[in-house]
C-alpha cells in the first residue's frame, strides 16, 4: 500500500489517470435511495428542442422528461446531469392537482387539456408528451398515495379533498364545457361522472359551463376543484310547525292569469331538479309544498320560504281562498250537471232552484271546491300545511264575540255619547255580543272581508247610530227609565242589519247609562222627597194602625167587668122577680094606698120627665151650636176641661199621644172619652143658659 502511494507521487500522471478516472465514475454512476427520484438533463450530443417545447424526449438536449427511479445508474459522464427529488406524497384526505408545463397547446375554447393514456399518474412523463398530452390543466387528479412525479414537467398543487357534512350541500360550477343552452340557468344533467369525480366522462359526455343541476350529497368527494368549483351550503330544513313555499327560478314560462304553477310529479320534494324540468315544470311559486324534514334542495334553481302551518284552534273555521283552480263562470256546467242529474228540465222551477243555489256562490264568490275563489266548505280546527300563494286562509271564530263600549282600557271602544231630545249629553256603555255559524263564515268573508272588518265598518257604526236615533227620540231621563225598552229595539235593529252580513246576533245589552250630575241631582232630590211623603204616609197608617190596637187593648181589659155586669144583670133579674111575688102578697094590701100614693107620684114624675126633657133638648141644641161655632174638637176640649175640674178625669194620662197638625188633638180627645166611658162615668153635658 505504501509502496502504491509511493508511486502515485513518484509518478504524476498516474496520480492525474486515477483523479481523471475517479471523476468519470463520479459523473457516469448515479445512487438514487428509495423516496427519491433523479431529474436528468442532457446536456451534449443530441437533438435540439422544438421552439415550443420546454422538456426533452431521451434523444433531445434538455431537460429530460424521463425520471430516475430508486438504485443505481450509469449515465455517459459529463453529457447528463441530475438532480434528487423527494416523491410527491398525497395524503389521505387530499387531492394533487396536476398541471403540465409542457405539450400540446389545449383546443381554442378548451381551458383543460385532454385524458392522455399511458402515462401512469403522470409518472411517466415521456410517454405523456409521445402520447399527445397538452400542456395546462390537467383534468385528471392524483389520488392519496405517493407518486414519482417529475416536478419539472407537471406542477402538483395539493388540496383537501371536498367533504359535505350531514345537514350540507355542494353546489357545483363547471368552469369548462359547453354553453348552457339560451333561457336556462342551470346546466342540464350530464350522466356517468360518478359525482363529478370523472372530469372526463363530464366533458365527453358534453357537459355544460356554469352552475349545475346536480348537487353533492353529504360525503367524501376527489373532485378535480379546477374544472368544478363547489359551494358548500345549508341543506334546507323545515322545521316544526313550518311549511316551505317553493318558488322555482328556472322552468317553463307560467301561464298567463295563473298566479301558481301547475304540480308536476316525481320531482322527489323538488330534490330531483332535472326531473322536475323534464317533466314541464313551471317557472315560479310552486303549488307543492315543504313539510317539517330536511331537504337536499338545488337553492340555485328552487327557493325555499318559511312559512308558518295554518292552525285552527276549536272554536275556529278557516275560510279559504283559492288562487287556482277553473273560473266560477264554469260553474254552469254544474248547473246543467245538477239540472241532468235530478231530472229537471231547463226553465223549470226545479232547475231555477239549482240555478239560485249554485249560482249564489257565483254573485258572493263563494265555489265549490276545484274552483278559484272563496271555498264553500271550510276547514275546521286541526294543522294545515298550507301553500299561502296557493290559498289565503281566514280565520273565523264561530264562538260568541263580545264588543265592548265602556271606560276599561282593554276594550277596543269608548262608551257611546249620545244627546237626548232635551238637549242632555248621554254616556252608554254597550255590549254587543255575535256569533258566526261555519257554514254561514264564507259569506260573511265575501260580503265584508274578516271579523276585523265587520266589527269596524259595520257593527260599530251601526250601533253608534242606533243609539244616537233611539236616544234623540226621548227625553234623557225616559231614556233611562225605559232602559229595557231601549236595550229591545237596539237588539232587534242590531239583528236585522247583522242577517244581511251572515252573522247572528246573541244579544245587545245596556250596561250603564250615566246622565249629566245635574239632571241626577235634580232627580235624586224629587226622589228623596217622595220617599219622605211616602214616608209620612205610612207613619200615620202606623198611628191609625196603633189607635186600633189600643182600642182592641182596652176592650180586653174590661171583659172581666162586663161579665160581672152580666151576672148582676142575672141576679137583679132574679132579685126583680123575687121582688115581685113578694110585692105581688102585699100589692094587694096596699094597692088602695098605693093607687092613691101613685096619682101623686104620676103628676110628680110627669113634671119631672118634662123638666129633664126640656134639659137635655137645650144641651143638644146648644152642643150643635158650638159644634158650628167652635167645630167638634172645640166642644170636645172644654167637655175634658168640665171633667178634669170636677175630678172625673186624671190630669196625668195613662196614654200620651201627640201628632202633627189637628191629629194628635183629634186622638187625644177620643182617647178622653173612651176612659171616661170605660170608668163608668158619663161625662156631664153643659146645661142649657
């Protein structure tokens, strides 16, 4: 060994041999590892490149587009050289999109170059270029995996692959193809491109340029996102209680005076737009609607409003208006129908009844159903999923509505102020109490619109009126008196004015009247004193009633006297007619006597019997007298004051009675005489001067 590099020293050209061949072996052996590849230029000896071509085919100075792969190679030296390269790596949850620097130009009109075959993933870059690969944008993608890629030739922009989540859309773009056809949005569904996955099998197939018809469902796409860009949106969710109206963009043309498009089927919830369109379609509000779910919708070509469910509650019909459906002027083919139907010959009575019955309908707008317009037949309380465009519902409580007109802040009127006949300003508080029957709400909607419209322009001012009539017709005061009869008549205009708008009304009632205070004080102070005169009135039905009692009292009382007078009456009857037999034995005896004692006593009595005669004729007339003179209570007082002085009557009473004007007197001098009568004493009349 050392004698070698002894004579390497020694010897200099054999030093130079050996580095001259150590350099070849540098230049011509090429080591390329195992996540490598090797980029070869030529540099010497061989063709010269096209004026358009920027990689060299293996018998081309240039770049070459052939690559090295992983081991060992032998390269003439110093005619190529190389360069190491890492491998393109795509990962699992990406794309490679490839770009060629080099090839063929791309067609006019064409933004990506054509599918070349052979070129294995674009690793093989010689055979790409042989095989008439065009430069630009390639539509094939690299898929995950690890590629040998000549970076010098094709570009490899990484991106993430396109992932839809649950609840989402693609909405995709094709950015090349053909034109969409004049009047369309939407490019028409291109089949086999497995979710636009195949750029290829698309453009073959002559897919269009623009927004497309099909939309990406949620997944995991490879999709080339050069040649179709994809929107992620929201799927469209109808949530509870909702209902999607549909407005399609794209279509055939709505006809004329139709305010809603036809429905069309098989369309899957407006989630097949391709389907839709073949089967004709309509451009505009559509008659179909969305139910509660969740919707894998185009929103480039139908547009989905929220609306709320029609609810009605109990108590409630919805009366509904249709938007669609055959003019009511065709509703005498249901009268000639009807007409055939029943047997009744045209112009006949029975025909000039269907006629009335159904051409009613016709005058107020109320159909049957299949007609546009108000619908006969209502709907009662349930959930509608109704399409507002299509038919527009009224709800129409046919329980009892009250309106009211009085001073609370709830209530929608104030009370009524009318002015009576007199010239008085009235305040009258009302209640106004309305039913409509369901089969009678379509009309009452045609006639006048809603219960918002009939409490408004009907009710109210009628009732204001009415009352202003009836109130201008009397006096304030009999206004209040005859309060019934008013509440009456405002009840029976009230009815007969509400019939012609197809409602019933329950009642008209009057809460309060309230009139000017002045007119109330004057009222209350003719009350109060006729309620004192009536009070008057029954205090001295009260005396009388009490003169009565004690009168009924003081017969009472002397019963016990008037039965011993009885019995005394008894015994003297039989003392007398013991007296008499005795008399009788010595009547005889002294009968002469007595007959001469008798004469005597005869013309004694017979002048007595004339002077008491002559008494008490004088005292009568002389009584008249001073009853003409001094009037009978007169007489009365000074006969009480004779007997107080001669002690027959007590000057403290027993009873003391008194009274207003004469009738305290009057019951003063009765209860006098009737003690002196029931004491026994006969009061003494004045004598005669």
């Amino acid at each position: 060994m050392v004698e070698l590099f002894h004579e390497l020293v020694t010897n200099p050209l054999l030093l130079t041999l050996i580095i001259v061949l150590i350099i070849v072996l540098f230049n011509t052996i090429v080591i390329v590892s195992g996540t490598q590849i090797a980029l070869v230029e030529r540099r010497y000896l061989g063709k010269n490149l096209a004026q358009n071509r920027v990689i060299a085919l293996t018998d081309e100075i240039g770049i070459q587009a052939r690559t090295l792969g992983p081991g060992l190679h032998f390269l003439i030296p110093f005619i190529y050289k190389t360069k190491k390269l890492e491998f393109t790596t795509i990962l699992e949850d990406e794309i490679g999109l490839v770009e060629s620097i080099d090839g063929n130009p791309v067609p006019p009109g064409k933004i990506f170059a054509r599918v070349v075959s052979g070129h294995n993933a674009f690793q093989d870059g010689e055979a790409f270029l042989k095989n008439d690969g065009e430069k630009g944008p390639q539509i094939e993608i690299l898929p995950p995996g690890t590629f040998r890629i000549n970076t010098m030739l094709f570009k490899v922009k990484k991106q993430p692959s396109t992932s839809i989540q649950k609840g989402q859309i693609g909405i995709v773009t094709s950015t090349d193809g053909l034109q969409i056809p004049p009047g369309r949005l939407l490019a028409k569904r291109i089949t086999g491109h497995s979710n636009f996955e195949d750029g290829e099998a698309f453009l073959k197939n002559q897919g269009q340029k623009g927004p497309q018809i099909d939309i990406l469902l949620p997944g995991t796409y490879r999709i080339n996102t050069a040649l179709f860009k994809v929107e992620i949106r929201e799927a469209t969710i109808i949530p509870p209680n909702k209902v999607g109206l549909v407005t399609a963009l794209d279509g055939e043309p709505l006809p004329q005076n139709e305010y809603v498009a036809k429905s069309v089927a098989n369309h899957n919830d407006f989630q097949d737009a391709s389907k839709f369109l073949e089967a004709g379609g309509q451009r505009g509000p559509q008659f179909d609607v969305l139910k509660p779910g969740t919707y894998y919708i185009n929103p480039m070509i139908f547009k989905v409003e929220l609306d709320d469910v029609a609810i009605v509650e109990r108590g409630q019909v919805a009366v509904v208006v249709s938007n669609v459906g055959e003019e009511p002027a065709q509703i005498r083919n249901l009268v000639n129908a009807a007409a055939k139907e029943e047997g009744a010959a045209a112009g006949s009575e029975a025909y000039k009844e269907i006629e009335n019955r159904l051409e009613k309908g016709i005058e107020r707008y109320v159909v049957p159903s299949g007609f546009r317009g108000i619908q006969q037949e209502v709907a009662g309380p349930g959930f509608y999923y109704l399409n507002r465009r299509a038919y527009l519902a009224y709800i129409v409580d046919t329980t009892n509505i009250t309106i009211d007109w009085d001073d609370s802040k709830e209530t929608r009127f104030d009370p009524l102020k009318v002015i009576s006949r007199d010239g008085f300003t009235i305040s009258v508080s009302v209640k106004v109490v309305i039913r409509i029957r369901p089969d009678q709400a379509p009309y009452m909607v045609a006639k006048i619109g809603s219960i918002e419209n009939l409490i408004l322009h009907v009710i109210h001012p009628m009732i204001d009126s009415s009352f202003r009539n009836q109130a201008s017709s009397t006096s304030a005061m009999n206004f209040m008196q005859d309060r019934q009869d008013e509440q009456k008549k405002a009840e029976e205009r009230t009815k007969l004015e509400l019939e012609k708008y197809h409602v019933e009304c329950v009642s008209v009632l009057i809460c309060q009247i309230s009139l000017p205070q002045e007119l109330m004080d004057t009222q209350t102070k003719k009350i109060i004193a006729q309620q004192q005169q009536a009070m008057y009135q029954d205090m001295q039905k009260a005396e009388q009633t009490r003169i009565a009692t004690e009168k009924t009292r003081a017969e009472a009382d002397q019963q016990k006297n008037l039965v011993e007078a009885e019995i005394g009456v008894q015994i003297a009857e039989q003392n007398r007619v013991k007296a008499i037999k005795y008399a009788e034995g010595e009547a005889e005896s002294i009968r002469l006597r007595a007959e001469g004692e008798a004469k005597g006593i005869k013309a004694k009595g017979e002048a007595e019997g004339s002077k008491i005669l002559a008494i008490g004729e004088a005292t009568a007339t002389s009584y008249e007298l001073q009853n003409k003179a001094i009037g009978m209570e007169g007489v009365t007082a000074i006969e009480i004051a004779k007997q107080i002085a001669t002690g027959n009557v007590k000057v403290t009473p027993d009873f003391l009675v008194q009274g207003g004007d004469n009738l305290g007197g009057l019951l003063s001098g009765y209860l006098t005489k009737l003690m002196a009568f029931n004491s026994g004493k006969t009061p003494e009349l004045p004598k005669q001067e």
